[in-house]
C-alpha cells in the first residue's frame, strides 16, 4: 500500500484558510446534509447523472430489489431521488458529497496536503476559483466519456475528486521538484513531486483504459481524475500565471 501522508511546507508563506473551508465544508455536508451517507434523498438527488445533464431534465427511478451474490440476501438499491435545483447545479453539488467514510478521508487527505501549497501559490481568491471551476470541468469530463463509451447513463457520481486532481495536476506543475512524504507498507520516503503525482496519474489513466467499454471499475469515476488533472494541468498556467513568472525570473537571476 503506498499513499502520501505530506509534503514540504517550509516555503509557504500563506494560511490556507480557503482549502481548510473546503475541507471543512465537505465533512459538513457528508455529516449533516447526507447524514453520514444515509439520506439517500440528499445523495441520490444531488449527485451529477450523466443522463440529466446531457438532456437538461431531471430523472426519478424506482428502487431496486436484487440478491446478494455473496450472501443470497434480497437488498434494495434506491433509485434517482428528484433534484429540487437546475440538474446542471448538480456538477457543483456532487463535489461535495461523498459515498462514505472511506471516500471522504481520502480526498480530504489529499487535499489537505496538496492544497495549501497550490493556494499558497496561487492566493486566495483565485485558488476558490480554480478549484470550483476545474471540479466542474473534471465532472463534465465524466459526463462525456460516460456517454461516448456507452455506459450505464442513469449511475449518480459524486465526490471532490475531480477537484482534488486538478490540484493535483496544479501542483505537479508549480512544485515539481517540492518533497513529497509516501508511506510504502512500513516505510516513509520522500520522493518529488514529480514522481509521486506522475505514479498516481498513471495509475489512473491505467485504471480508466480498464474501465472503457463497460461500468467505471470499482465504482470509480476515472475520467472526471483524468479530466480534472489535465483541465488543472493546463489552466493553473493562467490563475498561477505570476507565480510562474517569478519562479522563472528567479531562474534567471540564478544563471
């Protein structure tokens, strides 16, 4: 098992109070709005289906009874809960509900060690920004894929992964050499950020190549971490266009 448990802060020089909101306001909603996961109404209804948003129309289905292919026992999926908003709000919604706790800790985790840093390099405002606006853009991304490679139209998604990537594709690119602190079994290491954000990518565009032509493997929207880390990728150049200036105006001084 290898995840990342930090980085190196010794050169930021801002509070990220907007990525601590952020993670503050996704463990709001996950224990007050959805209940810790058991308002299917809230969950089912403000989650982004790849069927509302390409039509415009909100969607209600009816509950499910299936057998448990392990334990034989009759279980019941609840259907598409109605969406009391424009279904397109729901891109923005879904970011910030979760499936469980498992969900939630690992995105906010990530978060937690890769945002401050991109905030800090981009401030405050314009990180907000960055963040809504690439979640939004790595759920469409889901969106589309879902719809080319002809999945499952009606399966909700939701979760600040998307997000949480473009973070991430930010991050590779303003601190590609910044130490980054992995934990590999009983081991701690740090590595770049190069490698340790560039492994992760790879494990994603291998994972979403798995899932083309069927369901998202594992419940796992791929597309909208591969859309979200290119769209942060490519667009932090402009929110964090004078933060790269003066790194490579410092370059030069350097020479």
């Amino acid at each position: 098992m290898v995840f990342p448990i930090g980085d190196d802060n010794k050169d930021r020089k801002t509070f990220p109070v907007v990525n601590y909101l952020l993670i503050a306001l996704n463990i709001f909603v996950y224990i007050y709005w959805q209940r810790l996961g058991h308002d299917y109404n809230v969950t089912l209804g403000y989650s982004a289906v790849p069927a509302e948003i390409l039509t415009g129309h909100d969607i209600v289905t009816k509950s499910l009874i299936e057998k448990d292919p392990l334990t034989g026992n009759l279980i019941e999926l609840p259907g598409l809960a109605p969406t009391n908003i424009p279904v397109f709000l729901t891109l923005f919604t879904s970011m910030f509900m979760h499936g469980g706790l498992a969900h939630i800790a690992g995105n906010m985790m990530y978060l937690w060690i890769f945002g401050d840093n991109v905030e800090d390099a981009l401030g405050h405002i314009k990180y907000l920004f960055f963040y809504l606006i690439c979640g939004m853009l790595a759920g469409l991304s889901h969106v589309i894929t879902t719809l080319v490679f002809g999945q499952n139209l009606l399966i909700p998604s939701l979760g600040a992964s998307g997000a949480i990537s473009a973070v991430l594709g930010a991050y590779l690119r303003l601190f590609p050499g910044k130490s980054v602190h992995l934990w590999i079994f009983f081991l701690i290491i740090s590595v770049p950020a190069f490698i340790a954000v560039g492994v992760w990518f790879a494990f994603q565009v291998v994972n979403g190549l798995g899932a083309l032509g069927g369901q998202e493997a594992g419940g796992v929207a791929y597309a909208a971490h591969i859309g979200g880390f290119v769209f942060g990728l490519l667009l932090v150049g402009w929110f964090g266009k004078e933060f790269l200036v003066r790194r490579k105006a410092g370059r030069k001084r350097w020479r």
